[in-house]
C-alpha cells in the first residue's frame, strides 16, 4: 500500500487558517503566514526524536570493528537517513591523519578495595568515566587527597609518589602536576561544571599517555562529585582509601569522518548556504544533546524543506544548500580546506550546536549566537526575525485573551512539553564549527541551548530530549534555511527592510548605553571620558549597520544592482547617527552644567596619538582558541611571567573572539580599541596596549609605528 498524502493545494488552503486579524499584524516574518504555518505542520519532533535515537540511544563502548572495518555508527545512520530522506549527493568522506591518533578501551573498571571490594564505574556503565588517553594497566594503590590539586601549593607536605591522586581539578592538570612532576601512578578527577547541583554527572576528560620526559601517563578517572566528596570525607576522617583501576586500550590511526550531502538549487545562482552540525567530538564522548540533538534536527529540516518544496508550499531554492555532518571544528576545516571551490561561493553557515534539551527542566534558553561586529551580516537578522515569531506565538499573551487562553499558534509535539519556547539573541560565541566557517571568511551563526547542566558529561543522554524543543528549532530552522537559499529580488528587499528596521534598533541600543555612561559618571573627568565613549559606541554600530545592508546585495539576482538599491539605505543610517551624536552632545552638556565645569570637547592623549599610528600586524594566531578566553601566548613563544598574565588578562575574556577575528586586519591599536569598547564595554586604551605589548613578546603580533 502506498503513502497517502494531501494534494499541495489542499495543504496550502489547510495552512492558510491564520489566527485572528489582530495577531496577524502584530506577529510578522519574512515568510507569509501560509508559509511559517506549512513549515510548523511539516516539521516532526517526533521524527527529529527517532533520528537522534539511531545515532545514539545510549553512551556505549564503540566496538573495535568501527575502527578496522567500514565506517563509524553513527556515521552510517546519518548517511541512511539522509539518502531515505531524499538529499542529493549523499557521501561520506574521510580526513585520514586528520585527528592524529583514536583511543579506545574494552575494558574499564575502578574498584574500592575495602573493607568490602566494590566496583564503583565500569565503562561499559559510563563510558566517559574513563579519562581519554589513560594506559593500560591493573594498578592498586592507596589515595591521597589534594584538595583541588590543579595548584602546586595543594601538594605541599603531601607524599603521592606511586599513589593515587584525589582532586576536584581537571584530570589533565592533575595528570600534569601528581603524575609528571611528583610520581603518583594515577588521578582521580571529579571536577564538574555543575559540581554542586549535578553530583552524579562524569565530565568527558582527557589524559596523556606519556609525560614530557617519556614517564607513563598513568590513568585518569574521571568520577561524579557524589563519590569524589565521599572519598574526601573518608579520608579526613583518617580512614586509608585503597583503589584499583584495571585498564584495557588501544589506539588506532585518526581519522575525520563525515558525511556531506546537499539540496541542489535551481540553477539560477551559483552561491551556496551551508548547514552545519558536529557528529563527533573525540570517539568517546557520545552526547545526544551535544550535538546529536543538531543532526538529528538539521536532517529533520532537510527532509522537510524537501517535502514542503515538492508540494508547492515553499519555493525552490536558488542556491544549493550543502549539509555537513562532521567532527567538531577538525572536520570543518579540513573539509572546507579540500573543497575551495564550494567555499568560495559559500554566503552563510547556520550552525546548530546543542538543540533538543527540554528548556524549562534544563533552566535553558534557546540562544542565537550572532556573527560578531567584524562580520556583519544579515543572517543575524533572519536568524531573530524567525526565531522571535516562533516564540511569540508560543507563550500566552494575556493582550490576546479574548480569543481565548493559551499559545495563539501553538508549535507543539504530541510527545513532547507545551512550555513556552524561551529564546535570546545574544552576541557572538565561538567554540563551535561557526567560527571555523568565520576564518575561512565565511559568515555564519550558532544556535544553541544554554545552560546545559549535563553537557560534556555521562548524564548527556536522550532523556533530556523535548521533541517539542525539536519540533520548533525545525521550525525555524526550516524557515531561515529556506529564505536565504530562495531568496528573489522581492525577498531580498523584505531583508533589506529587516535589517534596516533592526539596524536602528541596535543603533538606539548603543545611543541608550552611552547616555548611561555619561549619566553614571562620579566626576567632570568621568564625565569627558563617558561622552567620548558614547559618541563611540553610536559612530560604532553605524557603522556595523552600514556594513550589514551592504551583505543584503548578494541576494539580489544582480548583486551590483542590489548594491545600488541598498546604497540609499545606508545614507539613512548616516542621518540617525548625526541625529542621535547631537542628542548626545547636548546631553553632555546637560551633564557638565549639573557637575558645574564646562562641556568642552574631550582632547587628545598623547597616548591616543601614539595607538592612532601604531598598526597591528598579526604573525601568529594570538593567544587562547575557539573562542574561549585568552591568557596564553602566540605559537612558540616565550613562557609568561605573572606580570604578563596579568595584562593578558586586562581584556577581558568575552572580548577575546573579536579581538582575535581583528589582530588579522591591519587596525592601529586606537581602532581595534574603539571596535572593541563600541561592541561591548570602554575598554582602557593602556589594557589593550599592555595586552598587545605581551602579544608582541610572544611573536604573535608586530606593533608597527605608521
């Protein structure tokens, strides 16, 4: 018997059924209603649910066949699904050497040996107990507490060579400080990123086999807070603590491997979207949030947008959309190194990172991460516009009650949560495969769920999985996927629109921060600096604004035409900005009158004229990575004295990607400066000089007098 399936102009008349007349023009997209309704309908949680169940329905030991015979599990079920599921061009393809080497165990126990032995973890329990890299071994030793054991004081009057190590630092410090530097045989770890409220949760870690000087790597454990505090209290309690671990692995050549698979467009355009999700992130840690969750949804939104095209419900798309199911970051870039072709005519990446928690258990929002300053794009405000749609119509708005109680448009799974779906914009994050896509110069965004409790850990598993949460990040997914790669000249300008209407908004934000700097000034000295950082932050994200109506060109079928429709735009966005300086002028000098000292205009430092003429050049990649906070040299440079460390950490770390993504441009240090405080907060010149100045030791950077 075959599939019954509503005929496509049938479904557009069912979809057509709005909510009232009132909601209608309150709740607009990019997409009509019809449209935005169709996708919601299409879309399955459930689906998404059973997707993410195949590539992992439990954290398991990967069997050793994985590794010596055909390809990965989870690799095959992507494939399979993606081929049933209709893309183009479904391949997998391999990086070998990409990862240096795979580890592995069979065998994994850790026992307290009295006065009743008892097994406490087993790998084949937990399979990230086991500290990735720990060698095989059967060791039995007495325990010794270090407290947090990540300091060189915590050992002081301590003995642990040839015992074992108790700590609640990380166990590749406490490998590095125990092992490596005093002779202890192992570590134990219940370092947590939830310690307190997660006592049962084991964070995926990591060990080295071999120390700097050829000694064994001993083994790491990674156990839960709940027994690392039971061992602690035994121990002060005077009771001697015996362990043994018994460890069984091997380890096999590295590999990346992926699966690529595409939407092909119309023909119309050569440009591409990309779709991105992490299959892996090491071959141990098998997390179903983190990031299963994004490749279970992001096939979802595939088969979807297929089927919603086939019908007539959604136009074709003009320009291929390329999906790629890949290790985390390692897997991006060692695809986009190999395909140049593709990504030089890339024009977004939506990454989904974290997807598929229930919000409401996990205390959670659903977070757009945008590009940063450095890269503005319109995808961002595609992103928001859909993303605040869907929200919207998902929690009860008492304005709307006399058409009754509840979600006006309800995007909900018969198996899933009616929460309300809790979103935020926020700015950008790195540490995923978005900013992978960023430094190959191609613009992209995350979507995320954070807080996590369980992330990283053995508590990641399909239980805290909503397939309501799956249902609407499809939803918007869908929609966002299907504006970008089908966007025509008409849909082009409601972009234009979109972002012209946000960019003011942003604009207005900044202006609202910087009539808060003046009024938050203490003294007339405060005061001048405050006003120099407001005019700052509006001539800032003018700027930002400018940029971003000019990536909306792109869209249109003729993109030097689209060019020159946007260019009238943006000399709106000039006029705001003078409007809003003179707003803040006069401000100023409100604020100088109250302090009873004149508003005169802020002079130049010399210390200004100096950064004015001091050019960046980068020569390494400058401290810290993926998007996390700096503190760590250039590549090959000179150990940090204290003093240095304490003027890395002068920037502070939230700033650290931009910073990052800037040192590359050739900026003088007084522009990187006030790129920095426009996008975030007034950072002191003299932190930033200090910064730069540790960087230059380094090697990473060359401060070049102009």
């Amino acid at each position: 018997m075959t599939g019954f399936r509503l005929p496509g102009l049938l479904l557009l008349l069912l979809a057509s059924a709005l909510p009232t007349a009132a909601q209608v023009r309150e709740d607009r997209t990019l997409l009509s209603w019809p449209q935005m309704n169709a996708i919601a309908q299409e879309a399955s949680g459930e689906r998404s649910m059973h997707n993410l169940l195949e590539q992992v329905p439990y954290q398991r030991v990967r069997p050793l066949s994985e590794y010596a015979e055909g390809h990965f599990h989870e690799t095959r079920v992507v494939e399979r699904l993606a081929k049933e599921y209709g893309f183009s061009n479904v391949e997998i393809e391999s990086f070998p050497g990409g990862r240096g080497t795979d580890y592995q165990p069979t065998v994994g126990q850790l026992w307290m040996m009295g006065p009743l032995p008892r097994k406490v973890f087993d790998i084949y329990d937990t399979p990230v107990a086991l500290a990735n890299g720990s060698v095989t071994g059967d060791v039995t030793a007495e325990v010794v507490d270090v407290g947090d054991g990540s300091r060189p004081e915590d050992y002081v009057g301590k003995d642990v060579a040839g015992k074992i190590v108790l700590g609640a630092g990380r166990a590749n410090a406490l490998q590095r400080l125990a092992v490596f530097e005093r002779g202890a045989v192992g570590v134990l770890s219940y370092g947590a990123v939830y310690p307190i409220t997660e006592i049962d949760a084991m964070m995926s870690q990591g060990v080295s086999a071999a120390g700097p000087d050829g000694q064994s790597g001993g083994f790491g454990w990674s156990i839960t807070p709940r027994f690392g505090r039971e061992l602690s209290m035994r121990l002060a309690a005077g009771e001697k603590v015996v362990i043994r671990s018994i460890v069984e692995a091997t380890s096999f050549p590295g590999e990346l491997e992926m699966v690529h698979a595409t939407i092909p467009g119309d023909g119309s355009s050569d440009q591409v979207l990309f779709v991105s999700a992490h299959v892996y992130e090491g071959m141990i840690k098998q997390g179903a949030n983190d990031d299963n969750s994004g490749v279970a949804i992001t096939l979802e939104m595939g088969r979807a947008y297929i089927q919603l095209v086939k019908d007539g419900l959604l136009p074709a798309p003009k320009r291929t959309i390329h999906f790629l199911w890949v290790p985390e970051i390692s897997g991006t870039n060692a695809w986009l190194t190999a395909h140049p072709d593709i990504k030089a005519r890339a024009i977004a990446n939506l990454n989904f990172d974290m997807e598929g928690i229930r919000l409401s258990t996990a205390g959670s929002y659903w977070v757009l991460h945008r590009t940063p300053d450095s890269m503005p794009h319109y995808v961002n405000d595609v992103s928001q516009s859909v993303m605040e749609f869907v929200s919207e119509g998902n929690r009860e708005r008492i304005r709307f009650r006399g058409d009754g109680y509840g979600f006006t448009w309800p995007v909900v799974s018969t198996n899933g949560s009616r929460d309300p779906f809790y979103i935020k914009i926020d700015k950008h994050y790195g540490s995923s495969d978005h900013v992978t896509f960023m430094q190959h110069g191609i613009p992209a965004v995350m979507y995320i769920t954070w807080p996590d409790r369980w992330y990283h850990t053995s508590q990641d598993t399909p239980d805290k999985q909503d397939p309501t949460q799956h249902k609407r990040v499809a939803t918007v997914g869908i929609a966002v996927m299907g504006i970008i790669a089908g966007a025509d000249d008409a849909m082009a300008y409601r972009v234009a629109n979109e972002v012209l209407g946000r960019g003011s908004e942003r604009v207005g934000a900044n202006h609202r921060k910087g009539l808060g700097y003046m009024a938050d000034a203490a003294s007339p000295a405060d005061l001048v600096e405050a006003y120099k950082e407001a005019r700052n932050a509006v001539r800032h994200q003018a700027g930002v604004e400018k940029s971003v109506l000019a990536t909306v060109a792109e869209l249109f079928a003729d993109p030097a035409a689209g060019a020159r429709t946007v260019a009238p735009l943006q000399v709106l966005v000039d006029e705001r900005a003078a409007q809003l300086l003179k707003e803040t002028t006069a401000s100023y000098r409100a604020a100088a009158a109250l302090h009873g000292v004149p508003a005169t205009e802020p002079a130049v430092t010399e210390l200004e004229r100096t950064a004015a003429r001091t050019v960046v050049e980068q020569v390494a990649q400058a401290g810290g990575g993926g998007g996390f906070g700096g503190g760590r040299g250039g590549q090959g440079g000179p150990s940090l004295t204290p003093e240095d460390r304490a003027a890395m950490a002068k920037v502070p770390s939230v700033m650290s990607a931009e910073l990052r993504q800037l040192l590359p441009k050739g900026m003088t240090v007084m522009a990187i400066r006030d790129f920095l405080a426009g996008e975030f907060d007034p950072l002191p010149l003299a932190d930033l000089m200090d910064y730069l100045r540790v960087q230059e030791k380094t090697g990473a950077v060359r401060l070049v007098q102009r």
